[in-house]
C-alpha cells in the first residue's frame, strides 16, 4: 500500500533530522522523505499534523512469556501492547519454558511471531544449555535458527570458566554476549535494594556489590577474550563508573538501563508495593540519579521496556513472596520522553535511546527513517498525556508501578513493513 504521511515533524535520531517533512511509504518501504516520488499517489494518507513521525521503537527486553508461561501473557497479546506503545521491533530473553536452547524453539517463535505480523522479534538464545551454566549451548546453530545474540537471562552463570569459555567462542564466532551482571551469592535469597527502606520493611537486601563484583568479572573476561558484551539492567551508581572506564579503555562493551529504574528508587516501596518488585531491584536515589545522568552523557547506551508481564495472583501477595516484574512495552515511548523533559534533554537525542542505539547493538536495520528502509514508524502527540490505567494497557500483565500515573506523549499510529498495524482510538 502506497501511504502518505503529511504534515509531521519528522525526527531521525541516526541522521540528525529535526524538521517538518511529508514522509512517502510503498512496498514495505520509505519511498521518499520531503519531496514525493515520481508518480506517487497515495491510497491512504495520515495526517500527522501536531505529531512527532519517528523510527519504530526498539526495545532490548521485552518478555512475551512463550513457550510455557502463557498464563501470565501470550505472544499475540504482547505484541499488540509493543505496537500499541510504538513499539516495533524487540528482543526477548531466553528464559521461557524451556528456554531458548534449541533451533526448533527458537524457529517455532519466530514462525509465530512473523504469522501474527504486527510486531519485528529478534530472540536472544540461551548462552548455556537449559541456562544452567553447565554447558554451552550450541551457538552457532541457534544463530542459523534466528537469534541475534545470546544470555543468562537473570540467571546467574556462577562458573566463571563457562563464561570465560562462552565469551572466547562468541568472539572467535563474532557473536554477542548480553549479560546482566549479578552475583549470585550475593543477591541470594533478597528482594530489595539493601538500604534504609530494606531494613524498615524487614525485607532481604540485595547489595550494589552483587552488581559491581559481577561486573568486574565480566569486565576482565571482555578484556582477555575481545569479546562483544552487552550489559543488561545496569542498576548503581558504580556499575555506572565502572562502564564510563571501561569504554574510555576501548573496551566493546554496550549497556543498557530499564525504564522503571530512570525514575523509580526504594523510596517507591512504599508499605510493601509488590508492583515495585524488580529485578535487579529498584536502588538508591543516588544510584537512579546517577543512571540518568549516565543515559544523558552516553554512557549507558538505552532504555529498555525490561517487560515482564506477571499474572495478579503472583503479585497479590506479600511483597518478599512476589514474582519479580513489571509490564512496560506500552510505557517505555511515556517514561523516556519524561526523563527528556525532567533532564532537559533533546527529543531526538531521547528518542535515540529507544531507536538508532538499541538498534545498533543489536545489529538488525532499524532505528532510522532512511530511503530504501524498511517503514517501520510511529507517529505521536509529544504534547497529549495518557493515564496509566489497567483498562489502558494492552498487555496481559497489567503490573506496573506507574499505575495511576499522567505520562507523556499519546501513540496515534505504528506502521510496520509499511502496514498500520495500530491506530488510536482516541
């Protein structure tokens, strides 16, 4: 279908465009930007007047719980929140049931997923078989099958030789390895940042040191095997400086900061808030300061949805007994335009954050509105707000500590492949 989309502030992160344009879309791809091709008429036209026309979303983490959770969320109605919230491509973790550790999996999803046709889905596979840090798992086959880097997940690898094993294959095979750094031991049996709110509640702490120990690990295997590592959910304010040194040191390393964890601190536990139960968990104002300021200076690289749908039964009890998780596909555009405003930065270098940089470290052609590209886009009003109700989500999980909230900026359509695959009601 031949689309027209006139009237738009368009805004492209990768090349620096901030500026009224008329953008052309035919055959699945961008078929002109400013001036229209030769011959174009369009069979459908939207009229972005008001609204921002940018890249579709890509999201680093986003948990669609099949195979073997659907109980708390199925593919179809995760994807229909990713585009709802502009959403167009994502990775998912490998921590399904079973994880991500044969080709059959991983191509029985990607089959669904392209079968659904609403939303890019790119699985991360699992660095170890069964993720049980045993064995790895047979990387370059679950490559051919489909998987664009490969993880622990939120499992801990506790045999430092495996990983050192799993980083040097991945090098020599020009594979990434995604990485959330945690230490096992350290974080064992705890549910909370271990502080002042912590000790108040009588909850189990997780120190910053199961994150700093864990990195420092990883930071020297990088070193010693040349491998590509991309760090997941960073959470301190040292993990932070820790990445600053590293890449001053050259080293190829990326990383990334969940949404929840821009803005929310202990403080948000408020009496026991099992929807503020996260992994890692929710550190320090120091620690979520510093996070802010490490996306705003580059040092952290992207904001990820880290959507974790979670049934109400799981979370409707004591907050020590709750399963660790947030929905956040429809809220990642809402809270990385309210960290912009908050810290005063661009639009485009925001945006950014959820397009050309994510799409980059996962290396697949996305993140930018270029000729001959894919149209994968969504349109917004950066000046509507949305109220975060239950009823608003289209996620199955309707768990998210931003419940109640007035976020910015209201999705008004996502195309991808050239189809409008959402289109506000409202």
């Amino acid at each position: 279908m031949k689309i027209l989309i006139k009237n738009g502030r368009l805004i492209d992160p990768a090349s620096g465009t901030d500026a009224p344009r008329n953008v052309y879309v035919a055959a699945g791809k961008i078929a002109g930007i400013g001036n229209a091709p030769a011959g174009f008429t369009p069979e459908r036209t939207l009229d972005a007047a008001g609204l921002a026309v940018c890249p579709g979303l890509v999201d680093l983490s986003a948990r669609l719980r099949e195979p073997g959770f659907e109980y708390k969320a199925t593919l179809e109605s995760e994807m229909r929140a990713a585009v709802a919230g502009g959403v167009t491509s994502l990775a998912c973790p490998p921590d399904t049931d079973p994880p991500l550790d044969e080709p059959g999996l991983v191509e029985m999803l990607t089959f669904r997923a392209r079968s659904l046709n609403l939303v890019r889905v790119y699985p991360i596979g699992a660095l170890t078989a069964g993720l049980a840090g045993e064995r790895l798992a047979e990387m370059a086959v679950l490559h051919d099958a489909g998987c664009v880097a490969f993880s622990q997940a939120d499992t801990p690898l506790v045999d430092t030789q495996v990983l050192w094993r799993a980083m040097q294959y991945a090098s020599t095979l020009g594979f990434s390895v995604w990485l959330r750094p945690m230490d096992g031991y350290l974080a064992r049996d705890g549910v909370a940042h271990d502080g002042e709110v912590a000790s108040r509640l009588g909850l189990a702490g997780i120190p910053a040191l199961a994150e700093t120990v864990a990195l420092a690990t990883i930071l020297q295997l990088a070193r010693a095997s040349g491998a590509r590592v991309h760090l997941c959910r960073l959470s301190t304010a040292e993990a932070v400086t820790m990445v600053r040194r590293a890449k001053e040191e050259g080293l190829a390393i990326t990383c990334d900061v969940g949404a929840h964890h821009a803005h929310l601190s202990e403080m948000d536990l408020g009496y026991f808030d099992s929807h503020s139960h996260l992994v890692p968990p929710l550190r320090s104002l120091r620690d979520r300061d510093a996070l802010r300021a490490g996306l705003a200076e580059g040092t952290i690289d992207a904001i990820c949805s880290d959507h974790a749908p979670v049934d109400e039964d799981a979370k409707q009890i004591p907050f020590g007994e709750s399963e660790a998780g947030a929905t956040g596909l429809e809220l990642l555009l809402p809270l990385t335009l309210k960290w912009a405003s908050e810290t005063k930065q661009p639009l485009a270098k925001a945006l950014a954050a959820v397009t050309s940089r994510p799409a980059a470290i996962l290396g697949i052609d996305a993140g930018t509105i270029a000729l001959g590209g894919p149209a994968d886009l969504v349109l917004f009003d950066p000046e509507d707000h949305v109220r975060i109700t239950p009823e608003f989500l289209k996620s199955q999980g309707k768990n998210t500590p931003f419940l109640g909230y007035e976020l910015p900026a209201r999705v008004r359509y996502t195309l991808v492949g050239g189809k409008v695959v959402y289109a506000s009601a409202g």
